[in-house]
C-alpha cells in the first residue's frame, strides 16, 4: 500500500495532509525518513509520523451511510463542493467508503476504519441494488443488454474518465417496475463496482438517469435509515462479514 494511503487509512489525517507530511519529512519508515508519497509500504513495515507509530489495528468498525444527493464520497474537493465528511460526525473522519456513489446519486454507502475491509467488499462481486428512474421506456435491446451485458463509451461517464470504453457483464438481476414512453422505473443488481456504470449503461441507449438509489449492498440494507443519517452494522451483519472475510482468505490461501 502507498505510504500516504497507509497514513490516511490508520490515522485521521487526509490523504492531502498525509502527502505534505510526507514532504516536509516528518514521515519515517523502519527509522528512515521518506518522501516519497508513493512510497510501498511492506508488511511488517514499522511507520512512524511526528516520531509516533502508525498502529494497524485487527479491530473494525463498519457503518451504514444514507448518503444525500449532492455529496462527493471523497475527503475534500478541489472546487469547493460538499463531501460526505462535511456531514459525517468527526469521528468518522478517517473512515474509507466502500466503493462510490456520484455527486447526483444516493442512498446505501458502507464506511468502514479498516483497509483490509473496505478493499475486500469493494473487489467483491457481492450483488449491489439499485432503484432507478429513467427518461423514456425500457427497449428489448435495453432488456438484452442487461441479460447479456454490453460494451459502452464515453456517454454517460465522469468528464475525466481514462476509460473510454468499458465491457459490462449482465445484471445480477432486474425487475422493471414501469415502463413508459416518458419516464421508466426500475430495479436492478450488478455485481461490479465501475465507475457511474449504470449511468453509462443507460447513456448507451439514449436513456438519462434522473434518479439513482442504491438500497442494498451484498447482505447490508438500507432498510429505513433516513436520508443523511448513519448507523453502525447491527451483530447479523458483522457476523455475516467476517464469515465471508474468513472464506476470502480461505480461497487466497488454497490459490497459493
């Protein structure tokens, strides 16, 4: 892991903060001074910052985020606009969001203060469940698309996406609730994380997203937390969560 990335995991300092740290050489690795952000930080590594060690902690905490429309789910904003953290309590600072959801989107985001976590449900291919309403009908190429997957461009996509195009696979599942020459609703699960991938999905057929929802992420729902609100994973799911670490390591281990 990157060395600023390792300090804003295990500490409440921001990525940002972490790098200027790092700059002005207050940043030491097994004694030595580095410098350099990018710098990989091994297992076993010893990272100090101001002359105090960075602690990995085993313990974790997971909570659930009902996240508003017109949040970023980053740490700060190069032009000024609202972030999660500007609504979490403080507490949740150095909290990592599991995966993302865009600036117009809402609903379910999962936050976490482990990295091992974060970095496990966010490669998952647990089924993640969204509500959706579109501008104009739902087509059977559309339908096709969601039952065999397809590949898409640039509509639809973050202005500075790298990714110009991008193989989807098929929907997890979908049930279209209304389907109307003018607006269409409609709920579906995917299985990956990629960037604004239902918002490029629907782009790709002419359709825009006028409302996004995310009600679901593998076992961990919604349910009724109001819009705006956090509360911490219930004994279910950290039960269900560290049997499906358990079972990851399981297979990472019978792979080597």
């Amino acid at each position: 892991m990157r060395l600023n990335k390792f300090i804003s995991h295990h500490t409440t300092f921001s990525r940002r903060e972490a790098d200027k740290l790092i700059f002005d050489g207050k940043v030491k690795v097994n004694g030595k001074v580095v410098t350099n952000p990018a710098y990989e930080v091994l297992d076993g590594d010893k990272v100090a910052v101001n002359g105090k060690p960075v602690k990995k902690s085993t313990k974790y905490t997971c909570i659930v985020y009902n996240k508003p429309r017109g949040e970023l789910v980053t740490k700060k904003d190069d032009r000024g606009r609202k972030t999660i953290y500007d609504s979490l309590p403080k507490k949740y600072k150095h909290f990592i969001p599991v995966g993302r959801l865009d600036f117009a989107s809402e609903g379910l985001l999962i936050l976490t203060d482990s990295p091992k976590v974060a970095d496990v449900l966010m490669k998952s291919d647990l089924p993640r469940v969204y509500k959706l309403r579109i501008k104009g009908n739902i087509t059977p190429e559309i339908e096709k698309a969601m039952q065999e997957g397809v590949e898409v461009g640039v509509e639809g996509a973050h202005e500075k996406t790298k990714q110009e195009k991008i193989k989807l696979k098929p929907f997890y599942s979908y049930q279209i609730i209304k389907n109307d020459p003018k607006y269409s609703t409609l709920k579906v699960a995917i299985t990956e994380g990629k960037n604004r991938e239902l918002r490029r999905f629907f782009a790709h057929f002419g359709r825009d997203v006028l409302d996004l929802k995310r009600l679901s992420y593998g076992w961990v729902a919604l349910n009724a937390l109001p819009t705006g609100k956090t509360r911490y994973f219930d004994k279910r799911e950290y039960k269900l969560l560290k049997e499906f670490l358990k079972e990851r390591d399981a297979k990472a281990k019978n792979k080597n």
